[in-house]
C-alpha cells in the first residue's frame, strides 16, 4: 500500500529553515520558485494593504509570521 504524501521541512534544499524547500518537494517544482513567489507576495503592494485591513499588520511582518508558525509545526523530514 503506497504510503501518503506529506508535508516536512526540507533538509538538502534549505536556507532558513527548510519551509521553502519543503513545500517545493511537496509540490515537485524548485524551491527557488516558491522563494520568489514568498518574496513577491511580500513585497506587492495591494496584497499588503489588504492583509494589513484585515489582519492589523502589514504582510511583510504577517508572511515572517507565517514562516516561524510553519518553520515551528511542520516537522523535519526524516530523510538525510
């Protein structure tokens, strides 16, 4: 029986803390995309008011928050 995909923190494709890294070996495409998709997201304006209207708090402080959550709750990967 084929086990089912899960989400960890990536060892070999990390910077930070592998979050990125992670997601992108989740998602079968290089993490490099996903950093510039985090890094954009942060930095476009419009998303940036948005969250801040409706969070409180501007999205470049909101993503860094996000990152810590998911760098605390997802686990690292087992594999070396």
């Amino acid at each position: 029986m084929k086990e089912p995909k899960r989400l960890y923190r990536s060892v070999k494709n990390k910077v930070i803390c592998g979050v990125c890294g992670g997601i992108g070996e989740y998602f079968a495409v290089d993490p490099v995309l996903i950093r510039l998709i985090w890094i954009f997201l942060m930095m476009f304006q419009s998303w940036r008011y948005l969250f801040h209207s409706l969070v409180g708090f501007s999205l470049v402080g909101g993503s860094l928050f996000f990152y810590i959550i998911a760098a605390a709750i997802i686990p690292k990967s087992p594999e070396i």
